[in-house]
C-alpha cells in the first residue's frame, strides 16, 4: 500500500493513513514495513500505530491512544507532542518495520533489518498500524506481508515460542517431583485410565504392574468392548450390532439415536462393499430403483464385453435389492432427530452416483468415518456400566484446549503460541 503527501498542506498540518483492520490480539506478534520511497521536502514522517477515534489529521504518536517514530528527528511519540529519544533518523531508501508483541504488550521498530529495541510497553488492544506524512512529495510504501521483510520476522517469532514453551516447562517442574508426587500419581492414573478406556489391554496390564495401579473394570470386560470396537473399525457394522446385542441386550434399546447411528453407518459399509467388487455387474442401483434392468447406459457398458453368466449377475443383483430393501427399512423408522435425518439423506445420496467414492460425499466412504461412531458406542457401553464416559486424559486435554482459546477470546496474546497440538509435538521431539 503506497501514500504520498502531494495533496498536504505543510501550513495546515499533516494528514496519517491507518490499516482497515485493527491488530487481532491472538496472533502473537504482528508485524509491517514501511519502505520510504521519498523523504519528500522536510520528511517528517511518522510510523505506527492508532486507535480507530484517532484523529488522521495528526501524525502518529501525538494524539491520544496513538504512538509514533519519526523520521525527521528518531524520536518516539506516545499520545503526546513531546517525543523522547529513541532511534536514527529515516529517509529515503530505508525500510522501518514496527513489531507488536501482544505476548508482553510492547512495541519495537526495525530500520533496515536491524532492530532497534523497545519504544513502547503496555500498549492496548485494538491499535490500527498507521502511517502519517506532513510535507510535500513524501511517498511511503507499507507491506503488510505480500512480499518478504527486510527483517528476520519469522526468527524473532521463532524465539518467541522458544521462551514461551521454556516459561512453561519451568513453571510445571518448578515443584518436588518424585515417585510419591501427588502429581505424578494422577498423571499415571490418567494414562491408564486412557488405556483402559480406549481397550488397550495388553499394555494397561503392563502398565498397571509398572505401577501398581488396580483395574477399575474386569478384563473380560475390556476385551468385550475391544472386540465390538475392532468390528466398527473393520466396517462389519452388522457383526457390532450383533454382538452388542449379544453382550449387552437392553444397551440399544435404551439409546436408539446410536442404533439408528449404527444403522446408518451399516447402509454406507454396503454401498462401500458394492464399490469395492472386484468385477463390474451389470445392474445400477438407479435401474434397480427404476424397476429396469436394461437401460441404454448398460447396454453400452456391456457391448464391448461377454454378457455375465446368471451365476455372476444374481449375487450383484441381490446385494443391490438387499441394499435397497435396507433403505427403505432406514426410511421408514421416520426418525424426527434433525441431525440423524440429515445424516440419513447423505447416506441415500450416495445412490445418485455412479462412483460413490469420487462424489462430493464420498468422504462419508472412507474408513475414517467410523472412528466417531466407535468412540460413541464405546462410551455408551462404559457408562451402561457406571463407568465414565470419557477417560480423564481427554477431559484435561480438551478442557485445556478450551481454556487456550478463552484466552485468546480474551486477548492475551501469549496464547497464540500455547496450542496444545503444537507443544505436544515440540515437547516429544527429541532434544
């Protein structure tokens, strides 16, 4: 973006641009350059940054809620006409960046890449990045991004989180740590309630006797739920029903929104085994849903090629009625659940298509769909059993990512670099 001081009256006073947007408060550290084209007459010249009520008539720093550096004379100008010393004189060819840093609310400028310290600490929020010019012929060119800065952003952000992470670590070991922490204790009790949870018993039983916990469910029980959770994740939709029903026979039929669920996911695990067939058959589901048998597009498929025998035709054939017949039974339970009738219309729409898996919705195919239904379904079978629904990991994990994000709501800019995903990866990589 480019302003030019042509239409300035130097007599009159000076005229300031500002950004259409203010600074977000969550993204950590926010940073432009302004490149001077020409110094212009006198080049007094301002960079930096103003609440949205500033007056534009004034260059940066001297009106209230607005700061400044200034070309002509290095100064810093906080709300205020009295600048105090703060760095070189700019002019043309040089390139100033201003840096705020949400994380402890201070301001520093670049010139030329190098930078030249704090100019400016407990700056509020919601500050628009701005650029003032007074006399005649000056032209100023701000880069908010679109091409590469003369300074090293990207390395001071880098330091940042660095530091943020270190404060972090520091401050959670800051207390005695040993085998008969407080700490410790849950933190090993909340990994193997993970474990349990989850149904991974091999290695919760390894677990326990590492450290001594006790099971908070039998075994068998565990096994039971891995079995069902191992046939979800297979797609054998049915065989879970099956043995759900089998082991836990009034779970269903207290919750019939997760039958229905199940039920639904049944219909797609069908037309996905109808995809995967390894040779074409001769009938779509559309000719079915028409009553015909021979429309002109099959004939066209088959003409280059030796018509089935009914051997081959009839199993297609009766996996496209079964298929059918199954939507309809689907159908008719009417369901009045928004939700449930939505995921229902984008099961059925799977039949419009030829090729189900490259349609719009053929993400509803891939295998990854069913780890919600699984994780359901588990909790459903734990709390049948007076056991939580949800292992104390995740409820710390997803209560932290929850807190992170009110902070940013909040405007604390530190948050912006405490995202959990993130500082697992960095904390397990190898140091």
């Amino acid at each position: 973006t480019s302003s030019s001081s042509s239409g300035i009256n130097a007599e009159y006073g000076a005229a300031s641009v500002r950004a259409t947007h203010p600074i977000p408060a969550a993204c950590g550290i926010y940073y432009f350059e302004v490149k001077i084209i020409s110094k212009g007459r006198d080049g007094f010249m301002g960079i930096g940054l103003a609440d949205k009520l500033v007056n534009m008539n004034r260059l940066p720093g001297w009106e209230k809620n607005s700061y400044g550096y200034h070309g002509d004379d290095g100064n810093s100008f906080s709300s205020s006409g009295n600048g105090k010393k703060y760095g070189p004189t700019f002019t043309t060819g040089d390139v100033i960046g201003c840096c705020v840093n949400m994380i402890n609310r201070t301001v520093f400028y670049t010139k030329n890449g190098i930078n030249l310290g704090v100019a400016f600490t407990d700056v509020p929020l919601g500050l628009y990045p701005t650029v003032g010019l007074q006399t005649p012929g000056e032209i100023a060119d701000a880069n908010f991004g679109d091409r590469p800065f003369v300074f090293d952003i990207e390395g001071y952000i880098v330091e940042c989180k660095t530091r943020l992470r270190r404060d972090i670590q520091t401050h959670s070991s800051s207390a005695p740590y040993n085998d008969n922490n407080l700490l410790d204790i849950v933190l090993k009790k909340m990994v193997f309630g993970y474990m349990v949870h989850h149904g991974y018993c091999g290695a919760a039983e390894n677990f326990a006797k590492a450290t001594n916990l006790y099971f908070f469910e039998d075994i068998p029980s565990i096994q039971n739920r891995q079995r069902v959770q191992k046939l979800i994740m297979k797609g054998m939709i049915g065989d879970a029903i099956t043995l759900v029903q089998e082991l836990y026979p009034t779970l269903l039929g207290n919750k019939p929104e997760l039958l229905f669920k199940l039920q639904i996911r049944n219909f797609i695990e069908m037309i996905n085994n109808l995809n995967s067939e390894p040779q074409s058959h001769p009938y779509s589901i559309a000719s079915l849903m028409n009553g015909n048998e021979d429309t002109n597009e099959e004939k066209m498929e088959v003409d280059h090629k030796p018509e089935p025998s009914e051997g081959e035709r009839q199993p297609s054939r009766h996996a496209l009625e079964q298929l059918l017949l199954f939507g309809r039974e689907l159908n008719a339970q009417n369901t009045q659940d928004e939700d449930l009738k939505r995921q229902l219309q984008e099961a059925f729409s799977l039949l419009a298509y030829r090729d189900p898996k490259a349609s719009p919705i053929g993400y509803l195919l891939h295998p990854n769909q069913r780890e919600q239904l699984c994780a359901d379904l588990n909790s459903a079978i734990l709390e049948s059993n007076g056991l939580p629904r949800q292992p104390p990991l995740e409820m710390a994990l997803s209560q932290t990512k929850n807190t992170v994000g009110r902070m940013l709501e909040e405007g604390l800019g530190a948050a912006a670099y405490c995202g959990l995903d993130e500082f697992l990866k960095c904390s397990l990589r190898p140091q």
